[in-house]
C-alpha cells in the first residue's frame, strides 16, 4: 500500500493533484490534492471529499478510466480525472489533469479570430481604400501626405487592437492559477502615474496620487497585470473622462484597493452593466477617435477576477466616474 514516507515523497513531487484510494477510503493525497480538496482528507470516506456524482462513480468503480468532468474547485473548471490501478489492483491512483488553461486557450482562439475580424474591418478598408487612390498616378502630392498619414494611424490601430486581443487572451488562460507574489500596491500604483505621464500631458490632464501611507496595502498578485490594470484605468479617466484624475491607494473593509476617480461626462446608467464586455463602447465614435480599442475595461476585469478581488464601477452622467479594484490583503 503506497502510504509510506517514500511513496509520499513521490506523490508532493507532482505539481497536479493526486490521490491513491484504497476501495473508498482516501489512503494518501499530495498537497496540490490537499490545497483542491480539503486539507484534513487523508483517512476520510471518498464520498465525503467529493460529492460530484459522475467523478463518484468512476472512483468507486475502481477500474482503469478517465472523465471528463467540470464543477471541482470551481464551478466552471474543467478537469480530466484518471485512474488507474496500482499496487495489485488494490488501490488506484487518482490523477487531476487541469483542462482550464488548454479549453481557454481554445476559446480565445475562436474568440480571437471572431473579434479579430469584426474590429479588423474599418482599419483594412480604410487603408484598402487610401492605398487604392495612392496607387493613382495624379495625386496631388499634399494629397498624398495625408492619406499617408491615414494609412499609418490606421495601421497603428490595428496593431494596438492585436496587441489587446492577445494581452486578454494571456489573461484569460491563467484565471485559475492564483497570483502568489507579494505586491504593494502604492508601488504599483507609483509606477502606473509616472508610465502615464506622457498621455497626461499631451490631455492637459492633471493625474493625483493619493497613498494612505498608515495602510497595509500588500496583496498576493501579479505585479506586471496590476500595474497594466492602473494604465488601462488612467488612461480611459485621461481619454474620455475630464481634465483631473484623482488615484488613490488605500485600505476599506479590510481590503486593499486602487480607486481612479475623474471629473468627466459621466456614463448614463443603462451602460454600466456591459461596460466591462469586449470592444462595448459607450460613444463608438468617441472611442475611436480617442484612440481606445474597447478592450481596455475587459482586460481590469479579467484582471481583477484572476486576483480574487471585486471591481466596482461607479458613474453618473455630469458627475464623473469612480472605479474601484479591491483585492485580499497578503
């Protein structure tokens, strides 16, 4: 029977969960099956560490098989449970094969080409058509410059929508891998307000810092993604929301949080429940013409769900708007 300190040792070796099960009694499990399942596992009925029906009945089976099964450790998170017999067929081991990242993966390749080619197609035509009447061979030269100058901002609208599209998709696919790095968020926040500064400036846009510097503001988190958070934040308050922004870093309810408040237009409350979608956009020609790509929320969200933590949206019309990242302290 595999419970002995080296068999033990072999099991804490795996980075996925695995358990060995001697008919339905739970006989060793590795700390990736402890941190899924329960921490006091070991030693308990099987169906009392997992309840979902299907995974059940494959376990009590006891017989060499995989499944394909969702709702472990998450209600959607996808697994493939594998066993296999061992020891002379008197106990099994019992495999966790994350799918999340792989089904992810696949979903943002279909998503990828679907959004693609919906926010792709302005740009191409746009391009299609000044390269057309460049190809004349009587264009007046000032003529020339400017639709050479078309060609190049549409070309770098293009790129800028890939570059989100991809940066999203990366995201995505790690949402079930919990950030463990230790991150303070007033750094972070430090460095979002001076990568900002060059927009700012160019906006007539004054950005504050507002740090309780008596708060406790670390968090367990990605320190690149929150930070590309605070700059999607900024620069939507600097782009369409006024001509001050005010960031501020604290501790409330006994969470860390990054708030962005602006003093703009506002947005009328029948937007605020999509506003977090792909390329929605409140002012579509706006947007556009302020250099956004439409998925600069998507990605604070897909962010912020990565980190636990809860992303409120705040605005109305005339008054301007407040969002709010909080996250669970370190």
């Amino acid at each position: 029977m595999p419970s002995d300190p080296a068999h033990q040792d072999l099991l804490e070796a795996l980075d996925e969960p695995v358990l060995i099960l001697s008919g339905r009694k739970l006989r060793s499990a590795n700390a990736a099956a402890r941190r899924l399942l329960g921490r006091n596992i070991v030693g308990r009925d099987i169906r009392l560490v997992i309840r979902h029906p299907q995974v059940l009945e494959l376990l009590l089976a006891g017989k060499n098989a995989d499944l394909a099964a969702v709702g472990i450790g998450g209600a959607e998170r996808p697994w493939t449970i594998q066993m296999r017999p061992v020891d002379g067929d008197s106990a099994c081991l019992v495999r966790f094969v994350d799918r999340s990242e792989s089904i992810a993966a696949e979903r943002m390749r279909v998503d990828f080409v679907a959004n693609a080619s919906h926010e792709l197609r302005t740009p191409l035509a746009t391009i299609s058509g000044y390269a057309e009447t460049l190809a004349e061979p009587d264009v007046p030269p000032e003529l020339r410059q400017k639709f050479a100058a078309t060609i190049s901002g549409e070309a770098a609208r293009m790129q800028h929508i890939i570059e989100d599209l991809m940066s999203l998709s990366r995201i995505e696919a790690s949402r079930f891998i919990t950030p463990d790095e230790r991150c303070e968020l007033a750094t972070v926040a430090r460095q979002g307000v001076d990568q900002i500064e060059p927009l700012a400036e160019r906006k007539s846009c004054d950005v504050q810092l507002e740090v309780d510097v008596s708060a406790k503001t670390s968090v367990a988190g990605d320190h690149v993604q929150l930070l590309q958070a605070v700059d999607n934040l900024l620069s939507n308050a600097i782009r369409y929301g006024g001509t001050k922004v005010l960031l501020s870093v604290g501790v409330e309810f006994g969470r860390p949080y990054l708030r962005v408040k602006d003093n703009g237009p506002g947005i009328p409350a029948v937007h605020l429940p999509r506003i977090t979608e792909r390329f929605y956009r409140v002012d579509e020609g706006r947007s556009r013409g302020g250099g956004g790509t439409g998925l600069g929320l998507a990605i604070v969200k897909h962010i912020v769900e990565r980190h636990r933590g809860t992303l409120d949206i705040r605005s109305r019309p005339g008054e301007g708007t407040t969002v709010t990242i909080s996250l669970p302290p370190a």
